[in-house]
C-alpha cells in the first residue's frame, strides 16, 4: 500500500488550520483510492475528512522545544512504525523522517522580513522567529524531494538566503466563485475595511494615520474606517485603540465570524491592505471575489496576491499622505485605479492543492521502497 503522511500538529485555528483542511479535502479527492492518507493533528476533532486516518498529538505543541523534540525524534520513530511513501510537513521545519519522498511546507515569511525597533518592543516573540526561523528552515533541508511556498517572492528569497532549493510555488485553494451575490454598500459615509489580526506588521497606524489627515482635510464625517479588533488582544492593539480611539471616522469592530465578515464585506465600499508582510493576504482575494476596489500596500506579496484585477491601486506601504490620496479620490469619485495583468509564476508553479499533489506524488508508485533507517 502507498502511504502518504501529513504533518501538521501545531495547526488548530486560523489560515494555518485552513491550509490544512484544504490540504486533507484535496488530498481525499485526487489521490489514488488505494492510497492510505495519514494525518498527524493536534485534535481529531479538527478534521472532518472521513477517508484520513487521524493521529493526534496533543502535546507537540505545548511548548517549541517539544515541538522540535518531535520533528527530529518523534517522527523519526513514528516513520519507522508506519512506512512512508510521501511525508508532507506543513510545519516549516524539516523534520527527520524516515520516508521514499519527503516534501516541506514554508509559510512563515518572518525570517525575510526586516523587523523595526517599535514592531520588535511590540511584539518581542515576533522578533525572535526573525532572528532563528531562517535557522530552522536551514536544517535538513536538503533532505526534501520539493519544498513548496506559495508566492514567488518568497522563492526568490530562499532561493536568495539558502542557495539551490527544488522549490515549487503553489497558490492556495480558494474557492472565489461560490458567491456571487452583489454586495449591498452604503452611499455615505463611504465604508473602508481592514480585515486584519493586530500584529506589528499588519502597519494600521498608516491607515489610522490616513484617516486622520482625512479628518483635518474636514472629510471625518465622509467615511468610516473598520479594523477588526477590540483593543484587548495584546499590547499592539491597545496602542492602537489608545492612540487612535477618539479620532473621528475610525471604528474598531473587534474579530469578526464568518458570518459577521460576510456582512462587512457587503456594506464595504472597498478594503484597505496596508501590511507589511503575508505569506499571501486572504482579504485580498476575498475582496476580489467581492467585486470590492482594492487599496494595497506596493509590496511583492500584494501584487502577487492581487493578480490580473482591475479596480485596484497600490500606494508605499508607510506613506499615510497617499493613502490618504487615494480615499480622498474615492470620495470625491474621481479615483482612477491602477488595475493590474498578472502572469503566472514560473515553472514549477501549482494553482491549487490538486494540481501540487499531482505534482508531489508523480511517479511516487514506481519508486522502490528503501530500507527503514535512522535518518542523519
């Protein structure tokens, strides 16, 4: 029996537990019936994928260090209890795994990122992943058939910091066409959205600070800016909710359900994406599937994230005074978007999960099985 194995034991919530059921779902759809899928979860109670064989860790994610423990040792044992064809690690780090083909999963784009002084006092753990992940990402790397990241910037930059690499791009699975009810917005005032986790990178001061010059433009009563969160999360936010609670047009909504998000999105007159770093930008292709105008950070994630769109613009990710530009002229109705044509990645590049299995598992029937030892 060919058996393939995911490992992802630290996702539980969030895009990275999206990924994973994304992963899984595409997984039990395209691989040969025969094929035995394994799953190395956090709680079983996670996936609902009737075809997986499910193994719960619970206590890898307690802490990093037994994180790691299970990377390079607890798998390692596993592997030999279960043989593998394929091993997929959604987990960044390469684990050392006794498998025909092992492929790693990088999503964490921190260790590309240049943190400043206030992001670092901010957020001190973020800080850290900066200094180490490149590290992390660098051991046993070699030992990987593919390792996979979803934008080609990011491959450009490992392929920057790291030497040769079989790099693969692939695109996440989005299914952007399951609604196409036309969102209902309001005339005024004009509703802008930020759909974001308050993290240091996520750069709302720069919005915030839009709104501002807006308000001393006397346009405060025009417009209102939502932010999805409350003040409460950590010590970003309340900084935020601190300096820019009083100032008029700026609403912090908290974090919102599916449902809720549905809602913002059909009363938005268009979302605003000032961050700094993402591995991709959900909002940004839900915004889309929206048929919302898009002002984005002039970033590489952005423009690869945005594609071939039409009603979009793109402004410095830190200049305040031209996002305030651009929602002055949305107001006003004489914005002129940018619009953007987009080509596919180069080669080897997946648009979606069914294509990378296909591509990961090519020719996976046909290798011969090697003897079970102890990886280096």
């Amino acid at each position: 029996m060919t058996r393939v194995v995911v490992s992802a034991v630290s996702f539980t919530e969030g895009g990275p537990l999206t990924v994973l059921r994304e992963c899984l779902a595409s997984a039990a759809k395209v691989l040969p019936a025969e094929w035995e899928i394994v799953a190395l979860v956090h709680d079983k109670q996670l996936i609902q994928e009737s075809r997986i064989r499910l193994i719960a860790i619970p206590g890898a994610k307690r802490s990093w260090l037994r994180r790691l423990r299970w990377e390079w040792f607890g798998f390692a044992r596993l592997s030999r209890e279960i043989p593998t064809d394929l091993w997929l690690s959604l987990h960044d780090v390469t684990p050392r795994v006794v498998a025909v083909r092992q492929v790693v999963y990088c999503h964490n784009p921190s260790p590309f990122y240049r943190v400043s002084l206030r992001e670092a006092l901010f957020e001190p753990k973020f800080f850290l992943f900066n200094l180490f992940y490149l590290g992390l990402y660098r051991l046993f790397i070699q030992r990987n058939a593919h390792v996979v990241v979803q934008q080609e910037w990011l491959r450009r930059a490992f392929l920057a910091r790291l030497g040769p690499l079989p790099i693969v791009v692939a695109h996440p699975s989005l299914d952007l066409d399951k609604d196409s009810r036309m969102p209902t917005r309001p005339d005024t005032p004009a509703v802008f959205l930020y759909p974001a986790l308050p993290r240091a990178f996520k750069n709302f001061e720069t919005l915030c600070e839009a709104v501002r010059i807006l308000g001393e433009r006397g346009l405060a009563d025009r417009l209102e800016i939502r932010l999805t969160l409350s003040g409460t999360e950590n010590r970003y936010a309340r900084w935020l909710v601190d300096r820019y609670g009083a100032t008029p047009g700026i609403r912090f909504i908290g974090r919102q359900t599916t449902d809720e998000m549905d809602m913002q999105y059909r009363r938005a007159t268009a979302v605003v994406f000032p961050s700094k770093l993402e591995t991709w930008g959900l909002p940004i292709s839900e915004a889309k599937r929206y048929g919302l105008p898009l002002l984005v950070a002039d970033l590489p994630y952005a423009h690869e994230t945005v594609g071939t769109y039409g009603p979009v613009s793109f402004f410095p990710a830190e200049s305040a005074a031209a996002l305030a530009e651009l929602m002055q002229s949305m107001l006003e109705n004489r914005w002129l978007p940018a619009g953007q044509r987009a080509a596919e990645p180069a080669q080897p590049f997946a648009r979606d999960w069914d294509s990378l299995w296909q591509f990961l598992c090519d020719g996976l029937e046909h290798v011969p099985p090697r003897e079970p030892t102890l990886p280096p």
